[in-house]
C-alpha cells in the first residue's frame, strides 16, 4: 500500500517528556498514480501523534497552510502553551478507528 502513495513531509518534532519520547509528523499524503482524467492528485494532510499515553493521536487538515499552522498548534497543546487543537472533521482517535 505504501509503495502506491507519496508522502510530503510538512514538519516533525519530537518532545522528551518524563513519560517518554513523544513523536510528532505532519505530512500530506497522496496516491502515487495520476488520476486518469488529468487532473492534479489531491493530496490529505495529517498530523500524527505517537508515545502519548492515550496512543496515536492525528489531526486531519484540508490544505498546506492548515496542516503547517495545526502542527504549530498540536506542539503548542503538548506543551502547555495553548488549548487542544481542533480540526476539519473530528478524528482525535487511533488511525484503527477512521
């Protein structure tokens, strides 16, 4: 399956936390085929959480800028500065569940 997609990284930090290392990934994703009719492949942005003690976390995002100021604003809710970022559509739940 990965080797049928692309990835664009967006931006990744990583948090050293008394709990562990928490892992954080922004990246569009795309189908590696053209589309057969011409036009441009549209791409998904998420924004993925992992070693949080309720487990994968991800944001989706609808464009570039969303998904670079949500990774902005996911950093900022981990470390205290700012409330729980919302999204396009509600999906704070594990990537098994959507």
């Amino acid at each position: 399956m990965l080797d049928q997609m692309t990835l664009y990284p967006v931006a990744d930090d990583v948090l050293f936390a008394p709990g562990g290392r928490v892992v954080i990934r922004t990246y569009g994703v795309a189908s590696a085929a053209a589309p057969q009719d011409g036009r441009p492949r549209s791409v998904s942005y998420r924004t993925w959480v992992t070693g949080v003690r309720e487990q994968p976390r991800y944001w989706r995002w609808g464009h570039f800028e969303d998904a670079r100021r949500g990774h902005r604003r996911v950093l900022e809710w981990l470390t205290g500065r700012g409330p729980r970022p919302q999204q396009l559509s509600e999906a704070d739940q594990s990537p098994t569940a959507a």
